[in-house]
C-alpha cells in the first residue's frame, strides 16, 4: 500500500533506468586511499547514504514498480518530479519490526480498524514486496480472532530473512509465489478461502487492467460487510474502481473511512453490502 500515489508509479520507465544507474554509482564508491584494502573476510563497507535512503533502499526503490510499465500513464516531467518526491518520502523508511514496510501510516490506521470490524479469519495480500505489511495485518489480527491467517501473493519473493523468521509470520503467513490474477494461485486462494470470512487487499501492480482482473477474481470469496481494499488508487486502481462500482450494486465505496486527507487508497475501501 502505501505510497504517495505517485511515487509508485514511477519508478518503471525512466525511473528504473535512471535511480539503478545513480545507485550502481553510490555503491561502487571506492575507500579513501588511506583505508587499508579490505580483505575478503572484511565487513562490507556501510551503504552510501542519499537523502535519508541507503544504497540499498536507492536500488529496491528503483526496481520497485518496475512491473508497472508505462501503465501510470504520467508525462516524463511527471515522471521525473515523482522519482525525486519518492527518494524524499518519508513512507520509503518505514519498518514494522525492522522489516521495510511501504505502507502509508494513515492508511494502515483505517485497515486495523477494519480488521477489528471485521474480524475476518483470512486477509489474502497481493503485494508482498519485503514481508513487512503481512506481518503487520498478521499481529492485528491474531488479537482479533485467534484462528486468523494471512496469505500473500508476489511474483518475486523479495521478502527479507527477519519477515520469515518472526514467529508471526511461521504461525500465520503463507507466501504464495505468482500472480495475484493467475488462475492457478486464484484458485489456491479460492480453495483456502472456503468457509470463511475474507478481507482482500490489493497492493501490487497498480496498473487499471490488472486492479480490475484483481477485483473480478477476488471479488466472490468477500461476504457481505467485508471489504476489498485497494491502494495507491489515485492512478490505475481508480478508473478500475469506477468501472466496477459503475457495473454493479453489491459494493460501495465506503468513504468514511478516507478520513485522513493523505490516504492513499481514494475510493479503495470497498465494502460489500449485498
Ligand atoms: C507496492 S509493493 C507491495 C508493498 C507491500 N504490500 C508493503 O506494504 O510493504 C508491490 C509488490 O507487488 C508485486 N507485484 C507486481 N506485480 C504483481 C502481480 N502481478 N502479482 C502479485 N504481485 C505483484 C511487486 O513485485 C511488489 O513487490
């Protein structure tokens, strides 16, 4: 979820292009002359830092959305003002237990309450990226129902060591690995879903089409009360939300709930009510 809208949806074209050749150039930055040479058993040297970011984060930023192709539909200046905003944004150091966590804080808020509403016994992620978020949804809800887990979906598994090795995540998060729309892990999902009560929440390619194949395979294992949440609308997720709620009664946009006028997920709580 979570980031200034913008800032996600850069990264693909030029952004990925022009950050990993910035940080290919950070972190070949060689010792001073005076450093001994370091040997091979040597730590490695601490990351260059760049506007609050390491080297590292530089390069995760850079390859973040790259599967979102041109699909944010921006102007290159657009595109060029948003990458220099997301080296600057606070929402790219966030960690939940030392675990890199893209989440907006205000919108993280409104999911807990949900969850709390809810109390649903399964919350499917599509968006893993480095663990971070599943672990949140998993610790909220094991204190709402004790019988709920989380499943999340990525096409890569970036998570970090410390996202598996919490005991949260080895008693109730399962990855699965492949696209939040192919059919055989929508499938997986559906077989895991049976019977119980659901929340989906969408924070991978924020791209129109694949939102709107993310909703359409989704949308049945959610029950009436429950909710699919969608973030970073303001971009490809909106237009696919509008055509969604154009095209049927049984959810709403439920706008209480952007509350804080920072959300990320603009028209992305939607609730089912028949
Ligand atoms: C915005 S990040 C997820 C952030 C994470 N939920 C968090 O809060 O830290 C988006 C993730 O979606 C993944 N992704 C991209 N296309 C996908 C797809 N078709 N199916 C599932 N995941 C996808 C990317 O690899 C990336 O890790």
């Amino acid at each position: 979820m979570l980031v200034s809208f913008l800032s996600k949806k850069i990264l693909p074209v030029l952004g990925a292009v022009a950050l990993a050749a910035m940080v290919a150039g950070c972190s070949d930055a060689q010792p001073p002359a005076s450093d001994p040479a370091p040997s091979k058993a040597a730590a490695p040297p601490p990351e260059t830092e760049l506007n609050g970011l390491t080297a590292q984060e530089l390069k995760d930023i850079a390859i973040f959305e790259q599967a979102n192709g041109d699909s944010h539909g921006l102007t290159p200046k657009q595109v060029a003002t948003t990458q220099a905003n997301m080296r600057k944004d606070p929402i790219f150091r966030n960690r939940f237990l030392g675990v890199w966590t893209v989440q907006n804080p205000s919108d993280a808020w409104i999911v807990m309450e949900i969850l709390y509403e809810v109390k649903p016994d399964l919350l499917v992620e599509a968006g893993t990226f480095h663990g971070g978020s599943a672990n949140l949804w998993a610790i909220i809800l094991e204190h709402i129902n004790p019988n709920s887990e989380v499943i999340t979906i990525d096409i890569e598994d970036k998570r970090e060591p410390r996202a598996k090795e919490l005991p949260i995540a080895k008693e109730r998060v399962t990855f699965l690995l492949g696209s939040s729309t192919d059919p055989k892990i929508v499938a997986e999902v559906h077989r895991r879903a049976k019977g119980k009560k659901v929340i989906v929440l969408l924070d991978s390619l924020h791209s129109k089409e694949h939102v709107a194949a993310e909703i359409e395979a989704y949308k049945s294992i959610v029950g009436v009360g429950s909710y699919i949440i969608v973030q970073d609308t303001p971009l490809g997720p909106k237009a696919a939300i509008d055509e969604f709620l154009a095209g049927t009664d049984t959810f709403v946009a439920d706008r209480k709930r952007e509350r804080y006028s920072d959300t990320n997920s603009v028209r992305g709580y939607l609730k089912r009510v028949k």
